[in-house]
C-alpha cells in the first residue's frame, strides 16, 4: 500500500480529511476544482467556504452541537480552531465570520508541509488510499463515477438563505436580544403583531417560487432540516410561529409584551455590517424575496447582499455502503466523507472528515480502524450513517437522541444532557488514552 493519499473536496469534510492524514505523517494531495470550476452556490477560491449559514450551532457542552464541536476539538479538528479564531458574537452560538473562516483554513492548509493542493475538477475516482469529499453539489462527471462504483445514489434539495445590509435596516422598528437573554444579546429581532404576521403568512404562501428543472420535479425530495420558508407556511398559518418566526424567549421593549411573532436576524460577519435571516432559506423568484420578505418590520427598504437560492444535494445509501469508519464496505481504502454520506450540518461533515482521515491514515500505517464509541456524539452520527435508522434513510444532524439513554432516570432535560454530554466526553478520552 502507498504511503501517500489522495482527498478530493476542499470543503469542510475535505478539509478535515487532509489535515487528519497529514498531522499523522502521511503526505497527501487535496483536489479541488474551484476556481476551474465552481458549483452555482459557490464563489469563492478558498477552501472551506460556508454557503449556508455561518452559524456552526450551539457552544455549550449540554447541546448537540456543543459536544459534537468538543468532541471533534478533542480530536485534533482544525476547523474548530478556525472558527474561535474567527467568531463574530451569536449569544450561545459559534458564528463566524465566512470569509476570514475560510482564507483561514486555506492558509493552514497551504502552509502545511506534507499538504499539496492541486486546483482541477477531478472526473474519475482513485482506486485506493483517497477520501471523497467532493459534497452535495458533486460534478456530474464524478457523479456518475460514484454511481456505478455504488448502484445507487438519493438526492434532495437544499436551500439557502437571503442576506441582507445592516445599513439598511430600520433599528427604529428591530430591538437587539438573545432569545432567554441567553449569551450576549447578538440577535435583532423584527416584531409582529397578528395583523402584520397573517399579511406577511398570505403574501408567502402565494408568492412565486423559482422553476426547477422539468426532470427534478419528482425526482428529488426536500430533505425536512433545511425546509424552504414558504413551504414550512404552507402547512398551517401557524407553522412558523412555532418554527422560525417563535416569539418565545423575547420582549419587545417598545411595547413591553412578547410579540405575535417574530424574525431573527443574525451577524454575517465581524465588523456587523451583514446579517442573515434566521430560518429563511427560500426558493422564491429574487424579486418576490424582496417584495415579501420587504414586509418583516424593519426590512421595509432592506438591501439584500445575497438572496436565498435552492440547489439540489445527492446522498448515498450509506447503511448499504458504508462502515463506520467511512470506508467503502466492499472497498475498504476508499472513504467517503461529509454531507454525501447522510450527515447534515456544518460541523456534522466536518466530523466525519476527521474520522475518514484518521481511518485512512491508520489504514495506510497498518493500524486498527478508528472506530469511536457510540456513546460519543461523531460514534453515533457514524453509526447511523452505516446502519441507518427504523424508516427510509435521510440526512441526520447531530442530535441527543442518537445517544444512547443514560444508566440512570432523570428528569430535568438540560441535567439529563449535561449528563450525556459529560459520559461521551469521558468515553471519548478513554478511547483516544488507550489508541495504540
């Protein structure tokens, strides 16, 4: 077996992968095809760029997306470090600044001496020691490749949201707090009253949705974590109150009660002068973007910097594929990695690009598969992208309920998952003190 491996993809799982292999010694060569080629929601040359969100969830321990980001810091993970060293305020949330998260990632990468980066679009697939991390937005070419080396692929659409310039805002209408007051208070929020919500309810569900290709209209499904706002209001005039637009946890200074309703706006960056609309990933037509969402007080003459786009995502049949580890079952020195395995989520792709490159690094070196606990956040996503769950296989973020239940009954939910937490962390450490 060569002692040199191969990752194609320099997104967030990709990245995670080569930084694994090379931190254990082993060289390896990155593909990524951008800027010979880029995907319709990319648009930038570094690696790592964010195209969604740039919240990577909840900080503290006692949360889903708190441990797993532990858990995966425990490990050696470079996009954790990143993304501290990148943080804009979010109250309880790592959120980062998108462009100095990725130029970050990049620079590390570039710098690191057994690391080479090749810029070109990749059209068949290694025939061992590579991870493919190539994400949900897989050339076609490449595509079909893993098709035939699988049998099978699933696909789903995903969305994104609006982006708007906190110059034009109207702070006279929005007032600034954490839900709960938790944190820092990093979130403006735009009040409703009923009237305001049941006219801006109306105007979404009958707003123009952008065309999909003929061929798509049936073919792919929208997966239910990253659901278009107008297709969430169409099941019920209250859906978003209780999604969303929830006004539970806030005050609305000016009248001193809880809103009918409200919208969270969050920082897109550093200095402030982005934010993104919480929850609000859209497949309307550009102009109905502005014409509807223009009705959220405090948006009246908003200046939207990017709009929500909808693009179709692919996913393999991990649980009839895949191990563990991440390697193929039927060819073991191939990894996959990242949201094509059935992982959703920032944080979740990166994750599983850690795993897939320690694996194959191990693999290479003559070593055991790393194979974490099930009682550990990254043991259990992994687990279940193998094995899948009771129904139809779809996309999993990290979640407690993929843990296994505690020993002992209790009652209080946040004791319970500080309990959880704190029982992965030290199965955690134990399996990393007895690694050979």
């Amino acid at each position: 077996m060569q002692n040199h491996a191969i990752v194609i993809g320099g997104g967030l799982a990709g990245c995670e992968a080569v930084w694994q292999i090379a931190q254990a010694g082993i060289p390896v060569t990155l593909y990524e095809m951008k800027p010979v080629r880029y995907t319709p929601v990319h648009h930038q040359e570094n690696l790592a760029e964010l195209v969604c969100s740039n919240s990577l969830k909840a900080s503290r321990l006692a949360s889903a997306g708190g441990l797993l980001k532990t858990e995966m810091e425990m490990q050696g993970s470079l996009l954790v470090r990143c993304a501290k060293a990148c943080a804009v305020p979010a109250g309880g949330a790592l959120a980062v600044d998108r462009n100095q998260f990725s130029a970050l990632v990049t620079e590390e990468i570039r710098n690191h001496e057994l690391i080479t980066v090749i810029r070109e679009e990749i059209t068949q697939l290694p025939e061992e020691n590579a991870v493919i991390a190539t994400g949900p937005l897989t050339s076609d070419a490449l595509s079909r490749e893993i098709e035939k080396l699988c049998g099978n692929r699933l696909s789903f659409f995903d969305a994104a949201a609006p982006v708007v310039s906190a110059d034009s805002l109207d702070m006279s209408r929005i007032f600034v707090q954490s839900r709960y007051d938790r944190g820092d208070a990093d979130y403006l929020n735009c009040p409703m009253n009923r009237e305001e919500y049941e006219a801006f309810w109306d105007a979404l569900v009958h707003a123009e949705q952008a065309p999909l290709h003929e061929h798509d209209k049936e073919a792919f499904k929208v997966y239910e974590g990253c659901m278009p706002v107008e297709v969430l209001a169409k099941r019920g005039a209250e859906t978003l109150r209780y999604g969303c637009l929830k006004p539970v946890g806030l005050r609305d200074p000016n009248t001193g009660k809880r809103p009918y309703a409200a919208v969270q706006l969050r920082k897109e960056n550093r200095e402030a002068t982005m934010y993104n609309l919480v929850g609000f990933q859209t497949n309307l037509k550009f102009g109905e973007q502005k014409r509807v969402f223009g009705m959220i007080p405090g948006l009246e003459h908003a200046e939207f910097l990017r709009y929500g786009v909808m693009h179709r995502n692919f996913f393999l049949n991990s649980p009839e594929l895949l191990n563990p580890d991440y390697s193929m079952r039927n060819h073991e020195t191939l990894f996959f990695a990242g949201q094509m395995t059935g992982v959703e989520g920032y944080m979740e792709s990166a994750s599983s690009g850690i795993i897939a490159g320690k694996s194959l690094a191990r693999k290479i070196q003559g070593k055991s598969a790393y194979l974490l606990p099930e009682t550990t956040m990254m043991g259990a996503l992994s687990a279940y992208v193998s094995h899948g769950g009771a129904s139809e296989f779809q996309p999993m973020g990290a979640n407690m309920g993929l843990l296994p239940p505690l020993p002992e009954h209790i009652r209080g939910k946040q004791e319970r998952y500080q309990k959880t937490a704190e029982q992965a962390v030290a199965s955690l450490t134990e399996f990393l003190q007895n690694l050979e």
